[in-house]
C-alpha cells in the first residue's frame, strides 16, 4: 500500500471520455464541444482538488491530451481497458484506488461540472460517509446522477446513465436531499451552460465562453 495524501479522506474516481466523442449534445447544439469538455473537465478536477475532503483523484481516459491538461493536479491516470462504457471506468477507477490505497471511502464524479465548487461537494461527502453505504446526488432534473459516493469502495456500485438516479436508489443508495446546485449541474446542451454560468463557472470554461459567442448556431 502506498503512501497518500490522508488516510480516512475520500478518493474520487472522474470518468473522461475521449474529446472527439465527448458532449456530442453540446456539438449538435452548435458549441465546440471538443474544447468545452476539455475546459469542464479542468474546472470539475479543480474544484475536487479544492475539497478539503479529498485525498487522491484517479480519472479514467484514453485521452492523452486529458492526461497532460490535468497533471497539474497530481492526479492518477488509468486507461479504460478492453472494455467501454462509463460504468466500466469508474469500476476501473474504484478497483485501481482500492489496489493503492485499501478501503478508504470513494466516490465517483461526472466530469462535466464546470460550476462546480468545493465546499458543496465537501458537503455531500460529509454526509455521505455517515450513511455508511452509498449515496448519491441527482442532477438537475432529478433522474441522472452527479455524484456516487460510497463510505466503504467494495459497496461503490455504479449504474450511470438514462435513469441512473432510480436505479441508484433501487440499490440501497441514499439520495442526498441537501441543497446542491453546483454539484447537481452536469452540462449537456447550451442551455445547461448558461444555467451553469448563472451559478459561475469556473475559470477555464469561463474563459471559453468569452472567447467563443455567446449564441449557438
Ligand atoms: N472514461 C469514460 N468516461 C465516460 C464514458 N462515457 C461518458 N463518460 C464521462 O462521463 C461523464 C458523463 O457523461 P455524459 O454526460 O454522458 O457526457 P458525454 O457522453 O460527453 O455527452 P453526450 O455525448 O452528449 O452524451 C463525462 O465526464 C464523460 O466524459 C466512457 O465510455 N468512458
Ligand atoms: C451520466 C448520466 O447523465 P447524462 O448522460 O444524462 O448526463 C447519468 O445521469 O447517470
């Protein structure tokens, strides 16, 4: 077991796709969606990196150009494998923390939260310990899933996508009824940008969305 940053604290697992096939409903909406999901994963890792809860971050891409934008903050990095899927690479991710660094809590983010701030997603995770098993925050509309959180990793049981939120709870997962509208607001579509800029974004994307007008084609 190696050494980390602090024994009991959480480990965050943070699925990326590959830029050319990530937010595909960003680029039907007329965004440079390449860039932009760059940009949101910067600002997402930032502010997880910013929580005074969190140890180590392992985020799961085959996209070198991911890895070298996100070095900056100390991350692990681990390859998606043979098999896709989002589920799969969080299960990769939870499994390589668990190798590392044995049973401390861990959570799986969406790395698609650019308003993302620190003290919401502390929060959630000092509740989410006390329930013991999983939690998890729902996005916007109720029915997705922003956040899983599991106080022991052998539990962390993923099941993103269409309907995560039910499925998530039909496990046993405790949904987090606190106030998160940072953490709950994963961008999608233009819409869902401009709900995120409302909040603040953070200062990748926000440099972005000045560079690029304001209205999609
Ligand atoms: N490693 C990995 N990450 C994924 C995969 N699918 C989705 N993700 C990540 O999971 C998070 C949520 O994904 P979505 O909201 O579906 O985003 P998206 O797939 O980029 O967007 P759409 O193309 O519009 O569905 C984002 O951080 C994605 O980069 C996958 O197959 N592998
Ligand atoms: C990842 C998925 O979200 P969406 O693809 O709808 O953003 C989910 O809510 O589980």
């Amino acid at each position: 077991m190696q050494h980390h940053r602090g024994d009991g604290m959480w480990n965050v697992v943070v699925p990326l796709k590959e830029l050319n096939s990530a937010k595909s409903r960003l680029r039907r909406g007329g965004l440079d969606a390449r860039t932009y999901a760059r940009a949101f994963a910067l600002d997402t890792v930032a502010a997880i990196r910013g929580c005074a809860s969190v140890g180590e971050i392992v985020v799961v891409t085959d996209d070198r150009e991911i890895r070298r934008a996100l070095r900056r903050f100390g991350c692990h990095f681990c390859a998606q494998g043979p098999l896709p899927g989002l589920n799969t690479a969080i299960r990769v991710g939870r499994d390589h923390l668990r190798r590392l660094f044995g049973a401390d809590p861990c959570a799986a983010l969406v790395g698609d939260l650019p308003a993302l701030r620190s003290a919401e997603l502390d929060d959630a995770l000092r509740i989410a310990v006390d329930t013991g098993g999983q939690a998890f925050v729902t996005d916007t509309s109720g029915t997705g899933t922003t956040l899983l959180a599991a106080a022991d990793p052998v539990l962390l049981n993923p099941a993103f996508g269409r309907g995560s939120a039910g499925l998530h709870e039909k496990a046993g997962a405790v949904r987090l009824a606190g106030e998160y509208p940072t953490l709950s607001l994963d961008v999608d579509t233009p819409a869902g940008l401009e709900s995120a800029a409302a909040y603040g974004l953070g200062v990748h994307t926000t440099r972005l969305r000045q560079r690029t007008p304001a209205t999609p084609r």
